[in-house]
C-alpha cells in the first residue's frame, strides 16, 4: 500500500439494510444523484459520471468530473474491491484543474465499509490521498487538520444523502 499523504474517515447511520445500501454503492451510475444532485454544497458535488449499467465489479472503470471550490475535479475511477454487502472500494487518478495555480494530480482511494448497527447500518467512509505531483498548501502538514474539517463535512453530508436514498428504496 503507498504511504498516505492524507486521510480521513467519517460515517452516517442510515436505517436501511446494508444490502439496500451497498446497492447504491455499486451501482456507480446512482453516485450521480446522491453525490451530485443531491449534494448540498455546489461547490463539492459530482457533475458529470460515465459508468457502466448495473452493479460494478472488481476492475469496472468510471469517469467522473466533480466541483470544488478550487476549481474542477476530473476523474478516472476503478473499483478494486467489492464485497456485497460489506465493503466497497474504488481508486481515482484524478486531475484538479485549479481556478488559482497549477494542476494537481493525484491518486486518491475510497472506501466505503457497511456493518449492522441496530436496525440499519453505519456507513464509514475512508478517504486517502497517496501521490500528488506537488503538495499544494490545503495538504501541508500545518493545513491538514482545518483541510479534514472542511472536507470531512462536506463528505458527510453526501454520505447522509446516500443514507436516505437508501432509506427510501428500502421502503419501496
């Protein structure tokens, strides 16, 4: 495994099954909606997802872009570990095309882990960056902890869309 260059992890409860969840999980196309139309903060959102139909595998590839308050992110996904309904997990080589200063590239991994808790499931989600062509100033040690704070909460709150989602496709 590469060396992190930085990472943080938060999780939601939702009151659906984990099946119900992981089921949005791999459907990557699904991402779009919990993650993009859904999401609260227009400058963190998914805008554009390019994905194969039905439930993603080990090696399925997706292309994203993505809004950010820097600038724009374009991604190019893999999913390297599904484990109905457990565990999901994808890595990115992305590209941020920023607004201010040169592009950044980086290999980031997702993981999304599933475990019963109480009548539904908590959802963790881990978040790590692993190579960059240069450490821009949110990813320097002095910066990372307002950067996890800041990040760590707009993740959560696509996580808490994901979790409704699942809520109502549970209750259909």
């Amino acid at each position: 495994m590469a060396r992190e260059i930085f990472s943080f992890e938060t999780s939601v409860v939702s009151r659906a099954p984990a099946e119900a969840v992981y089921a949005l999980l791999a459907n990557v196309r699904e991402h779009m909606e919990w993650a993009g139309r859904r999401a609260r903060k227009p400058t963190f959102r998914l805008v554009e997802l390019e994905a194969p139909e039905g439930p993603a595998q080990v090696g399925t590839e997706f292309r994203s872009k993505g809004a950010d308050s820097a600038g724009t992110f374009n991604d190019r996904s893999r999913v390297i570990e599904a484990s109905p309904p457990r565990a999901f997990e994808f890595e990115t080589d992305s590209l941020l095309e920023r607004k201010r200063g040169a592009a950044l590239e980086m290999h980031n991994r997702h993981r999304y882990d599933l475990r019963p808790e109480g009548d539904g499931t908590r959802v963790g989600y881990a978040f790590a960056v692993e190579r960059t062509n240069y450490l821009p100033y949110w990813l320097k040690p002095w910066m990372r902890p307002l950067t996890k704070s800041m990040a760590g909460g707009y993740v959560r709150k696509n996580l808490e869309n994901l979790a409704a989602m699942a809520e109502e496709r549970a209750a259909r």
